[in-house]
C-alpha cells in the first residue's frame, strides 16, 4: 500500500520536485514554462522508477535506455526553446520527439513483459505521459513548419 501511495504522487510537480525552484514558472507561466516543468516531472518519475527495474538484467537494460532517452527530453526541450532560427527550434524539437518516442517505445516493453505490475501508477503516469507530451511536440514542430514554409506533413 505504501507504494501506490507514493506513486500517487508522481503527477504533482510540487510532491515530486523542491517545489521552490519551480514556483515562478508553475502559478502564471507560460505555456513553455508550464511544459518545461513537465519534462522535468517526466524525467523526475523515469528516475523513480529504477529500483523497480534493475532486479534483472534485461530489467536493468531497459532502464539503461529509458533512463537515457527520457531524461535528455527536457533537456532538449529547454535548448529548443534556445534556438537560434526557426530552423534551429525545428531541429531540435524534432530531437524531443525521437527521444520520446522512443521513451514511450520503451515504457510499452517495460509493461508488455511485466517488469512493474501494470497496475503501477507510476508507471501508468509515464506511459500517459510520454504520449501527451509527444504529441504536444509533434503538433509543434509541425506547426513551427508550417510558419517557415516547409513541409508540415511530417512531424
């Protein structure tokens, strides 16, 4: 019990997080500033996870990648928001979404060989999680592609 209590509290950036770093951008940022803090959550709730997974060796392989592409993806984010160009932003928005699709890639294995009970909140959040903010990246990158011009067909 102790543990779906914990994992309960995986979706609050204030219980997840030093709720003082964060309370600038959570009151009235804006929408980056909220989505930042979203990554950050991800990438804080992927970190939670590992005990979980690193009983085994192919538990501990997983994690290995899930734990590289999920944590870089809020650092990619804030280097887009960097961007020099359009260009630039494009670029490194579209290197968000390979990292999170690839980090819902690997929460997907992590529930079909039943490496956490599936029941796991947290691991429910993740899983929802890694899909929301994939697809606010996608509908992002395509349109940043459709203000400069190129093809938005594809994000």
């Amino acid at each position: 019990m102790k543990n779906a209590k914990s994992n309960m509290k995986m979706q609050n950036l204030s219980d997840t997080t030093d709720n003082k770093l964060f309370n600038n951008t959570t009151a009235m940022g804006s929408f980056s500033d909220k989505l930042s803090d979203r990554f950050i959550v991800f990438g804080v709730n992927i970190i939670k996870i590992e005990k979980q997974l690193c009983g085994t060796y192919s538990g501990r392989h997983i994690y290995g990648q899930l734990f590289r592409a999920g944590t870089s993806t809020g650092a990619n984010y804030e280097e887009a928001r960097a961007g020099e160009s359009r260009a630039d932003f494009i670029h490194k928005m579209q290197i968000v979404l390979k990292e999170l699709r690839e980090s819902h890639f690997w929460i997907k294995i992590i529930i079909a060989a039943k490496l956490i009970p599936s029941a796991n909140e947290g691991l429910n959040f993740l899983f929802r999680e890694s899909a929301e903010l994939a697809n606010i990246t996608a509908k992002s990158v395509l349109t940043a592609k459709a203000k400069s011009g190129k093809n938005s067909s594809q994000a």
